[in-house]
C-alpha cells in the first residue's frame, strides 16, 4: 500500500485515538489508543510509528502494520487460520525500533518517540558494529527499513534476557510496504543482520509447540500468500508469557492501595513471585516496605496510646505520636494526613484487646486510596 503524509493526516483528522509528532523535517504518526476497533481502515493499520518527510511527504520509516493475537480479531479467529501454512517466528519480548536517515546518519526511533533511553541503547548497539551500521544506512538509502526488536536486561519486559542486542525482525519497502525478510533473509544474513528462529506449520502444531514452554513470547505468524492491503500476520502467545504478562501489568500499573491490601490479603508475595522483571519487582517492594511500615507505626502507637485511653493526658499524647509519625515520614510520603479519629478509634479497640490491627490496616488502605496518605513518587 503507498500511503503519503497527506494521506495519512487526512485519515486521523478530527480522531482523537491518533496523533501526528514532529520532530525537524520528520513527522511521526501513531495511534494514543490500542484496541481492535480503532483500526478500522488498512491506513489506520499502517499508523503506528510510520514517519514520513514533511518536505517530500513521503515515507522514511516503515515499521510493522498492526497486526492482531489470534482470536483477537475477526480476521485472526481461529476457524479461519486453522487449515493455513504459516511461517512462525519467534516473537521476542522487548522494544520494536526502526531507523531513519538523518543528515546522512542513522536514527532509530520507537513506535511514539524520536528519541528516549531506548533508541540510545540501540544506536549504541549500532555504533558498536560498523559492518551492521553501514548495512542500516545501505538499507535506508535504497528506500527500504529494516525493523528490529531492541532485547536488553536493560529493559525487561517479562522475558529476563541476559544480553543486549538487536534483531532484525523484518524488512519493509518503504514506497510499498512490502515485506521482504523471508526472499531476502539469507542476503540479510550476509549483511550482518541476526534474525529470530524461524519454523513452519499450521496453527495447531505451532499451538502444540509452545503449549508447555517456558520463556517465550510465542510466535509471529505470516502467510505471505494473502497480498492485498497487507500478508496475514498474527501473534500467537504461549500460556506461560500469558500468565507472566498478566502479572507483570497486573503489579506495574497496580494503585498503591492496591498493593497495600495485597499484603492485608496476604497475596503480595504470589504476586512478585509470578513476576520476573527483578527491577519493577524491587520498585514496587520498596513501595510496599514504605507503606507497611507506616502501617506497624500506627499499631504500635495505638498499642502505645491504649494505657491512657479514656484519661486526661490521652488527647494531648495522641497529637505528639501523630506529630512524630509525620516527621519519621515525610521524606517518604507527599502526603500524611492520618485521621485522628481512625487512630483514636484503634486504641479504644486495642485497650479492649480487640482486633485493632485489622481496623488500622482497613483504614490506612480507606486514607491511600482517598489520597490522605500518598506516596512520594520516587520511592
């Protein structure tokens, strides 16, 4: 499909889910939001990262069209793929990066930057391997843009690679979009290009492949003999990277409160441990160990507060404890406003040996979540 940046501009016009970036003579666009629905044209499924010349209006980076996971989409259900011969690679698990020509030296952008620590890494990568270098420039100077997948511990998704490096994980013609990695992957070798295992075979057996393997993604799917307005791509994810992934966004997007009352259930180590992204894990840990903390402190000070409950200095010593709580954690909380009656309520209730723990823990996830207490950012 040959798409220009008048094309494409006029195709997102007045549709929020898109947005056009400009960076210099390049324009970048891509879409803000990722659901099936949004791409409803075959322009809109070329929209996510394509980058065009703002003076000639014609592509100059051509990333991967938005393909979708099997049974994601009507055209990936499986009653349609199920008797196709498919060429399977393996899907790697880190940052898509594709280049671009700038002042005669190679670029590498991401699907909605021009630059971020990402591209850094992988121009670095580049600049490591002047044989690999010259063959991205090569390639961009004959209109074509090889795409790569940027795998690095670095930036670790769910999968934990032990290396840093760059796969070429196809080749576009930048006027048409055609695909080319297959009839071109052993030039592509020559060149000094790595690309991902690849191996054949119908949905079924490729589902049986990876149906008990662990740390794999799963596999991008292509038949190349569908032409018009794009080949047949799907993704297709082993159960392990399901389970994995969901517990990965699960705990990375996961409101503080939400964590809190992870450890109030007593779930929060079933959920690091499906976890393997050892960095988030230890952010989120660190959140955590702020906020139960915080939460001993008030059991503490109840259990402290409970022998002069209902006695004239009690109301007086209340403030201190509280004052002293504020002051012990404000370097960790932006916000720390403890409601004194939640905190007077638990040593009437632990003065009577109650179950003041649980009503302190109940009411310190009720002030997170109202944000009265509020981690700082960069805890």
């Amino acid at each position: 499909m040959k798409l220009t940046l008048e094309k494409a501009l006029k195709e997102i016009e007045g549709n929020r889910f898109f947005k056009a970036i400009e960076e210099g003579d390049l324009v970048k666009v891509s879409y803000r939001f990722n659901a099936p629905s949004v791409f409803d044209t075959p322009v809109k499924r070329e929209l996510r990262g394509i980058t065009f010349s703002r003076k000639t209006g014609e592509v100059v980076s051509r990333p991967f069209h938005k393909f979708f996971n099997v049974g994601e989409h009507q055209e990936t259900e499986e009653e349609k793929l199920s008797n196709r011969e498919f060429i399977a690679r393996e899907k790697l698990d880190g940052t898509m990066l594709h280049p671009v020509l700038i002042n005669g030296e190679v670029k590498l952008l991401t699907q909605k930057a021009f630059k971020n620590p990402q591209t850094e890494k992988g121009e670095e990568l580049l600049r490591r391997n002047e044989k690999l270098y010259r063959a991205v420039r090569e390639l961009l100077q004959r209109g074509y843009t090889p795409v790569f997948e940027l795998i690095s511990p670095k930036f670790q998704l769910v999968i934990p690679y032990d290396r840093e490096e760059l796969i070429l994980t196809e080749l576009r013609q930048n006027r048409t979009g055609n695909y080319l990695l297959e009839e071109r992957e052993n030039e592509l070798k020559e060149m000094g290009f790595k690309t991902p295992p690849k191996l054949t075979g119908k949905l079924n057996e490729l589902k049986r492949k990876i149906e008990n393997a662990e740390m794999i993604e799963g596999y991008v799917l292509k038949d190349l003999t569908v032409k018009e307005p794009f080949p047949l791509f799907a993704k297709l994810k082993s159960p392990w990277y399901h389970s994995h992934h969901y517990a990965f966004t699960y705990l990375h997007n996961i409101p503080d409160h939400k964590l809190f009352n992870l450890f109030l259930q007593g779930k929060a180590d079933d959920v690091f441990t499906a976890v393997l992204n050892r960095e988030l894990c230890q952010k989120k840990q660190k959140r955590l160990e702020k906020m139960v903390s915080l939460y001993r402190t008030l059991i503490d000070t109840a259990e402290k507060l409970s022998n002069v409950y209902g006695k004239p200095e009690f109301e007086v010593r209340l403030k201190e404890e509280l004052g002293k709580i504020k002051k012990k954690y404000s370097k960790d909380f932006s916000q720390l406003n403890i409601r004194e009656d939640y905190v007077k309520e638990a040593t009437r209730i632990a003065k009577k040996r109650g179950k003041f723990e649980n009503f302190l823990g109940t009411k310190l996830y009720t002030m997170l979540k109202a944000k009265e207490v509020v981690l700082k950012d960069n805890t």
